[in-house]
C-alpha cells in the first residue's frame, strides 16, 4: 500500500478527531475545538443538515485527494458509524472522472483500492448505480461498499424522470418486512411514476419505491463529494436530503462560501513530501510571444541536460498555450514556428486540442518517446498527467490566458513524487507574455489562490524571477558572495489615483516613480532599496486611501515582500544549514539518538507488568439510548424503534475470541509483540465481564470504543515507563562528539519546510534560512506586537546570527526536537551563529514560564548545552525575566560569551 505522507495523515487525524468529538458535543462545537487546534480563528461552521457531519478538506492540486478519500471510507466507517464494513456513495465532477474512479477503486494494483483492502481485504463492492442492483443483501453489512456516480446522475427536480429514483423488483429483497421507522423517509409511488412506469397500477400508490434513492437512504452513506466547490446549489442540498447521508467529506483544491474547511494542506507541505515543484520561476516577455516562446526552448533544453545527470530516466517537457483562433500565435503557426525558427524536429511536438488528439495512445514515460512539446490552447483533459511536464509558456496575454493556471497545474507535479537529485530539477518554470514581472506574478498568484487551492498567504514566495545563475547547479561561491549576486526585481504597486507626493521625505520623493495610467498610477521602487524604504512607501501611500484600497495596496506590498525573502533565503540559493547535534545515549556500547522507543524501552515496559485497567469506560442501556461513557465524553446511540431496546442483554454470536482477535487488529502496536497483546487483551475481557459485569453483546455493540479506549490505555502504559526511562538516563544523555556529528545530527533540508499559517507583515527579515516564516503573528488581537515575533525579530537582527529557522512542531521529520519524558521538544527558533556554533531558543509568555511543561524543557536544554562543550547554546526566553531584562537583552547576554 502506499505510505501516506505526513499532511495526508494530518488531514485524516484532524477528520477522525472532529468525528469522534461529534459524538460528544455538537457539531458546530466539534468543528471549532479542531480549528482551534490548528490556531485557526474567525471561522464559523455552516449548518447544512442539522446534526450531520459536512465537513472538506482542502487539498491543493497535486496533493493527492483521491487517495486522501479512499482512506476516509474506513476512518468515517469506524469512527462515526460504527461499522467495519460501510456504504459510501461517491459523488464525481464529470462522468469522465466517474469512469476513471471506478477502474481505480475496482483494480486491486491501484493505491486507492490498496488503500481500501488495507483496511477491509476483499470485503469490497465497487459499482455505479446501474450495477447497485446485483448487490445483494448478503453483502450489506459484510463488505463495503462503494457507489461512484456523478451528482449529475441525482440532481433532479421531478424524481419520477430519472431511473435512479425508479422502481425496481430486482431491488425487492432489500425492502421486504421494513419496520415504519425506517419506511417513513423512504420516497412513496406517485401519480407520477404510474406514468412512466407502465408496470405500476393504482394499486401501488403510496408504496415505498423499490428503487436505487431508498436503498442509499435506507442505508444512511457516507457521501463523498469530488471537487465540492462546484455544487453549492439549492437543488444539491435538496438532493443530498433525500440520500439521508451520515456523513458527507467534501474534498477540494478551491473551497468557497459554505464549505466548511477541517484542514487545509499548504503548498510548502506538499513541497516537503516532494510532491511538487517549486517555486515557480518566472520570466515575463513585454516583447511579444517569439521572445516568450525562445527563452521557453532554451529553459527545457537547459533542463534536458541536466536531467542526463540523473539516476532516473527524466525528459523535460514544456507545455506550450498558444492563441485561439483569431489570434497571431495559433497552434499552427506555434508548430510551424517551432520547426522553422528553433529547429525542433516535428516528432518533438505533439498538438492537445478539441480537434487535435495526438497524445492520445501515446506513453509520455516512454524513454523511447520523443515527445518534448506539448500545444494546446485551452485545459487539457480531464485526468491527462505527466510529472515530465517542467515549462508552460502561455503565449496568451497574461490578463486574458484562459486556463493558464490548469496547464501550471499541470509542470508543479514532480516526477517520481521524489526530489531529483539536481536543485534546477525541483522547480516549475513558467514563461508568460506581460510587461513586467508584478504584472505576470500578481495574475498568477490570483490563479493559484482562486483556482488552484493554495491559500493566499502560501502564495508567498512561491514565485520567483529568474536569477542570473547557471541554470545547472547551485550558486556556487561564499554565502555572502551569492547573497549579494543576488537581484532583486522593482516593486510595482497599481493604486486608485496619483498619490500627492508634496509631504512626502524628499529622500523617498528620490527613490520612487509615479507613472499615470488609465486606471489610476503605478508606483515604482527600484529593486535595491531597502525593507525601510519599503515600510515608508507604503505608510505614505495608504495613509490617505480608502480602507478597501488600502487594504489591495497593503496586499500587494506583502506580495513584493514575500519575493524578495524568497529570493534572498539562503534555501533557495543552494546553501547550507549547520548541522545540529542531537542528543544521544550509549547504548550496548553503541550511540543511539534517544528517541520515543528507546525511552520506552530504558523503561522496560510490558502490557502485562501493570494491573489491568481500563479507567472511565462504562455503557448504559436506557429506556431511549445505548450509551457509552469513555473518561466523561458519552457516545450515545439512539433506538430505532422499540425492538431495539435491551439488546445487552441478548445474547452475542460472536465468542469473546473472536472479539479479542477483531482487538488485536485494531490495537495492533509496533512495539507491542502479538502474544503480548492478546494476553492483554484477554485479561481485560475478563476484568469488563466478569469483574464489571459487561455483557459480551455490548462490548460488541461499543466495540470500536472499546479499541478507542484500549488504545489510549496502551498510551498511557507506553508514556509511563517513558517518563522512567527519561528520568533515569538524562544526566546520561549527550550530543555527539565531532567525528560522530554527520551520523547523530539534524540539519534542515532546503526543500522541506511544511509550513503553515505563513507570516506576512511589514517586517522584513533578512537571516530567515527559509523563503517563508512558520505561524508568526506580528500583531496580536490588542494590536501589540506579537511576543513571539518580537523574539524573532531580536534574533534576525542581532550581528551573530547568521541564519535562523522558525522551528514547526510535530514535524520530526522536517524540524529539530529534542526528547521529552513523554513526547518531543520543538524549540520556537533554531540558529546558526557566525561563529559556527548553534543556539536554539525556547519561549514561553507570562503564564507558561513556570509550568512543568517549561521545567522540563528548560532541563533538557540545559543537558544538550551542558554536554556539548561550548558548540550548543540553549535560552529560555520570556517577556521580560526576573532581572527585568527583555527578549532582546536576554538574548543579547547570552551571546556575549
């Protein structure tokens, strides 16, 4: 099966943990406490069924959201509806997209089919709603089951003139002997469908409709909706109502107005998972469509040979969006152009129209195929991908290109979904015909905010012009050489009117350009000022505008910020951070870096050493409910009707093996050996039935709680005897010893950085390693400057530093940790000094600083310095200490040593 990446897991956790909370309080609550998790605020969840789940997970193009889908099946099976084997009905965009979901989900080679026998084996039916009714009733309730159909399919006003709300005998097994709780919501023949259901007498009006709607009703589906942006009418929520859907998870790269958004992947995760390519390398042509179309040849020719240097098989290729008809470069004229002017042999190009298919057969993979350009005009079709694709040269106008960002879509997926080995092979390069490069970066980024499902603060640094480096390697040269080299573009900022210039500082007045334009002025600085001048220019700029004009400025102020920390970030320029030492023990006479399991084992755990025990999990049956009680959050299950009252106390046909055997499944833990578990498992059996007095029926009924529960109790063990192990050996902890520092050492990676909530202020940092800023506010809600931005700014402008990193949690992968007694220790700021030595900065406000949460972290920051002699500085930073000093000063005095 394919390993999910680390956002994928992130976007599923945050679904199970809102579906599971659901249960508990409502959902609106639910949805709030998970965004609130995620430090999202301001955000409201929109009621569309009361009391059902309809929630999306934003996932950009390129992310992966079929896949993401497919393992949702399961998750929502388990956590929400109780079952192992749930009914899903899956809604696509187009029938295309239907066909190609289906062979998908049907073809036991492909992900999204691995994905689900991961979790169900074989117990699988894929089928569309003509096929629903070789389903039988032997397989509801034993397999899942998947119905992909397009919501064109159920999108109607009059029910009686689609089949799918039709009448069918072939269904009748699946309606025989229903009880009227269940028939009181399920579609009733009608005058309507006597007309065109010949079959039909009078005799059957009012009868429920054997028909494919009722059966989804009847079975309350997950509903999974494929690019939920494009069905918000009335008339879908109207459809959707009559599904009596469980659930519905929407999933999307471009959410609007309605969609209530769990999680949002951003675009620097999936960078960091190495699914895409960025940034973005811009070239704008002010000189017409043969210059754009040119400098295109040259950037795939010089992608070619450097893709010979690498071990897999890579032959770039640019997509080339040429003019529709009417316009001077057609496709004809671009195929003609190509062949006469750049000498590209004719079985290079190959034309993807509405008229022209001459892809279509043809495998781009194909070492043996010659193809190296692609001409089309509008989208390509729908499905068509090949991560060869490097170069777009949209030789549209850029204000006018229609489908530009489709076709950008198309040169971000990264070959192999694996970082190549060449640095000019981890980037998209796009060359677009307009007259400067605010123009062409501006109109792209909107493209990729509104079409293509990045947020707008994740646009930042994204797009980048093109450097006068070789195109080949890095940039070669000292860091401060290959800073300086380094070109940074005019800023170019459209304002309503011609600003009045006469207050303004004569030496601003010196360093700006006001040119008129016919919708107002354009506002010019040259490249080479500063962050200062920046500030100032625009302070003087919004000072007299309109708040919504004001806030467009500020918005394009940011945009041109965010380009030049892009450009000016060491990451980017092919340069290095230091290595961290991490802290280690000596372990059987062998270095080890002290890790989660190695703690739990210092610990010498084992599930049978503690007294079997699963605290606050209870279950009462009332007159009205079954409810479950895990640590004070009640699941409750409401009764069908009155047959099933009592059923505790019925007894099971399943045997307490078989229910230990379905546990072992669930529980299963990688450090936890089989027959371990399943003496545990059979002790706590015990203990819930006989010392609790459980039935066996209701421990199956509340089976998946149960696991919930046995999880979190497995959790507890495993942390205890971490907390052990920690205690015992951390005076014995120490970093590496310099001939060991490359095996036993982090170092932050240039092309993995997945951040999110990304920074955008007036501030300019100039030492940030990264193109972008992790989660830092400038501002806090009382307009005072952010505690935490107040310590990066004291570490960006202190002269020691020579680069620093804004730290993500919970990325063991990506960012630096140190060990804790039950988890890991992200410090907020990692920096390189001059010097060559590394400090990492922990800070914590007022309320924090004395907690034993901070205790902890200050004790095994201290071990790190303390055994590093000298090459590691550990500061606990706070407001202001208890010698008065602040951030700065704190800060200050630590690196005077």
């Amino acid at each position: 099966m394919l390993k999910l990446k680390k956002y994928q897991d992130d976007a599923l956790n945050a679904l199970a943990g809102f579906l599971t909370r659901s249960r508990n309080v409502s959902v609106a609550e639910a949805f709030q406490e998970v965004l609130q998790q995620q430090q999202r605020h301001g955000e409201r969840y929109h009621e569309i069924f009361p009391e059902i789940p309809c929630v999306c997970l934003r996932v950009p193009t390129g992310g992966g959201k079929t896949l993401l889908a497919a393992h949702a099946v399961a998750l929502v099976g388990k956590t929400l509806m109780d079952s192992d084997a749930p009914i899903a009905l899956w809604l696509t965009p187009s029938d295309t997209i239907r066909s190609q979901t289906i062979e998908a989900l049907s073809d036991i080679r492909h992900p999204y089919r691995q994905a689900l026998a991961h979790d169900f084996g074989d117990r699988v039916r894929v089928c569309d709603l003509e096929s629903l009714q070789t389903v039988g009733t032997s397989d509801v309730g034993k397999a899942c089951i998947i119905v992909v159909t397009t919501i064109q399919s159920l999108n109607v006003s009059d029910t009686s003139k689609r089949n799918v709300y039709s009448f069918f005998e072939e269904l009748a097994e699946h309606f025989r002997d229903l009880p009227p709780a269940v028939t009181a919501g399920l579609e009733k023949v009608t005058e309507a469908d006597l007309a065109s259901q010949p079959f039909l007498t009078a005799k059957d009006l009012g009868r429920v409709k054997w028909s494919v709607a009722n059966w989804i009703h009847r079975h309350r589906p997950l509903v999974v909706v494929d690019e939920a942006h494009n069905n918000r009418t009335d008339r879908f929520f109207k459809t959707l109502g009559r599904l009596n859907p469980r659930c519905v998870v929407e999933l999307t790269a471009t959410p609007v107005a309605g969609n209530n958004v769990l999680y949002h992947v951003s675009a620097q995760e999936l960078r960091a998972e190495q699914m895409i390519k960025l940034p973005i390398v811009l070239a704008e042509h002010p000189e017409g469509w043969r210059e754009c179309l040119r400098d295109a040849v040259l950037t795939r020719d010089g992608l070619e040979t450097v893709a010979q240097k690498e071990a897999d098989y890579v032959r770039p290729i640019a997509l080339v969006q040429a003019m529709p008809k009417g316009g001077q470069a057609t496709v004809d004229v671009v195929r003609q152009h190509l062949m006469e002017q750049e000498k590209i042999p004719a079985e290079q190009i190959a034309v993807a129209t509405g008229t022209q298919k001459e892809l279509d057969g043809i495998n781009l993979f194909d070492p043996a195929c010659p193809v190296r350009y692609v001409i089309t005009v509008e989208a390509l079709k729908e499905g068509w991908d090949c991560s060869f694709a490097y170069v777009l040269a949209s030789l549209q106008s850029v204000n006018s290109a229609k489908d530009v960002e489709q076709l950008l879509g198309r040169v971000l997926r990264m070959p192999y979904a694996r970082d190549r080995s060449q640095p000019a092979l981890n980037k998209a390069y796009a060359h677009i015909v307009a007259t400067n490069f605010a123009e062409a970066a501006n109109n792209l980024r909107d493209r990729l905010v509104a079409n293509m499902g990045f947020e707008r603060l994740d646009t930042a640094g994204l797009i980048v012009p093109q450097l006068p480096l070789p195109l080949s390697g890095g940039a070669g040269g000292a860091p401060e050489a290959v800073l300086k080299a380094v070109v940074l573009p005019d800023c170019h900022i459209q304002l309503p009117a011609v600003p009045e210039t006469q207050h303004w500082p004569e030496e601003l007045k010196a360093k700006v350009e006001i040119h008129p334009t016919s919708q107002g002025a354009t506002l010019v600085l040259k490249g080479n000022v500063d962050g200062d001048t920046l500030k100032q220019a625009e302070a003087f700029v919004s000072a007299v505008l309109p708040p919504k004009a004001k806030e467009a400025v500020a918005q394009q102020f940011a945009d041109h910020r965010a380009i030049r920390q892009a450009m000016k970030a060491p990451a980017q320029l092919g340069l290095q951070f230091a290595p961290i030492p991490q802290l280690c023990l000596a372990l059987d006479g062998y270095l080890e870096v002290v890790e989660k399991d190695t703690l739990a084992q210092l610990g010498e755990w084992s599930l049978l050493d503690s007294p079997v025990q699963l605290a606050g999990f209870a279950i009462h049956e009332t007159v009205n409910s079954f409810e479950i009680d895990v640590n004070g959050a009640k699941v409750k299950f409401r009764h069908v009707d009155a047959q099933q009252l009592k059923l505790n106390e019925v007894a099971s046909h399943v045997s307490e093996q078989d229910l230990v055997r379905w546990l072992d499944v669930q529980v299963r833990q990688a450090d936890v050996s089989q027959l371990q578990l399943q003496a545990y498992l059979v002790k706590l059996l015990s203990l819930l039935i006989q010392g609790q007095g459980l039935s066996l029926t209701a421990l199956v009924r509340a089976r998946f709680q149960l696991a919930d529960a046995i999880k979190a109790e497995v959790e507890r063990l495993r942390r205890e005897a971490m907390r052990k192990g920690f205690q015992g050996r951390l005076f014995d902890m120490a970093v590496p010893k310099l001939e060991d520092m490359a095996q036993y050492s982090f170092q932050f990676d240039p092309g993995k950085y997945p951040a999110r909530n990304v920074y955008q202020g007036g501030y300019e940092f100039k030492r940030h390693f990264y193109p972008v800023v992790h989660d830092l506010r400038e501002k806090t809600g009382a307009g005072k400057l952010g505690e935490e931005f107040r310590c990066a700014m004291a570490i960006d402008a202190h002269p020691k530093v020579k680069q620093w990193v804004r730290n993500i949690e919970r990325q063991p992968q990506c960012s630096f940790w140190l060990p804790t007694a039950s988890d890991y220790f992200y410090p907020d700021f990692v920096a390189e000094l001059t010097d060559g030595r590394v400090l990492v900065v922990e800070y914590k406000g007022e309320p924090y600083k004395t907690n034993d949460d901070s205790k902890e972290k200050i004790q095994v920051g201290q071990q790190w310095e303390k055994s590093s002699n000298g090459r590691c500085l550990f500061l606990f930073a706070v407001a202001d200490d208890d010698m008065g000093r602040d951030v700065f000063k704190q800060l200050n005095d630590k690196l005077a040593g």
